[in-house]
C-alpha cells in the first residue's frame, strides 16, 4: 500500500477526529468505529475528504466498515477506486 496515501489519510483523522493530538497510539488497522473515534457524522467528513483528496467518487453503497473502519481499509478503498478510474479513462 502506499505510504504517502496512509499518511494523507492518518493526518486528516489525527486532525479531526483527535484534534490534533499526535501522542494518540493509532494503529493502521486499528477500528476507527469499535474505537468511538469516528460516528455517522464523521464518516461523511471522512468520505467528503476521500474524494477531494483523492479525487475519487464514493457512491453510498461504498460507506460500510470494509471500506473505511481503519487507515489499511481506508487506503485499500482509495487504491482499489483510482484503479477503477483509470481503467474507465484507459
């Protein structure tokens, strides 16, 4: 998976959902939802991100936990949606 992607990724939820606390211990697979660090509010700020960011389209079938319960599952969404992208444009 690509570092800079978990990076982007871990930034943006240490950032709004820890308010900035760095010294928070949050693993790549750790469940952001059993966690209570992520809600339903906050999972659409999560995707609204994923999509500027990324520049991916997240359709609502897409927003379930396999998709976006950890940074690795994060990560492998936004991989798997940029390969869907570009096999359409090619």
């Amino acid at each position: 998976m690509s570092e800079p992607v978990h990076q982007h990724i871990r930034e943006f939820i240490v950032e709004n959902f820890l308010f900035g606390d760095d010294d928070y211990e949050l693993d790549n697979g750790v469940s952001l939802i059993e966690t209570d660090l992520v809600d339903s509010t906050g999972i659409l700020e999560l995707v609204s991100f994923l999509e500027e960011r990324f520049e991916i389209a997240v359709a609502d079938a897409d927003i379930v936990p396999g998709n976006l319960d950890s940074i690795d599952r994060i990560a492998a969404f936004v991989a798997r949606k940029r390969g869907e992208g570009q096999r359409l444009a090619g």
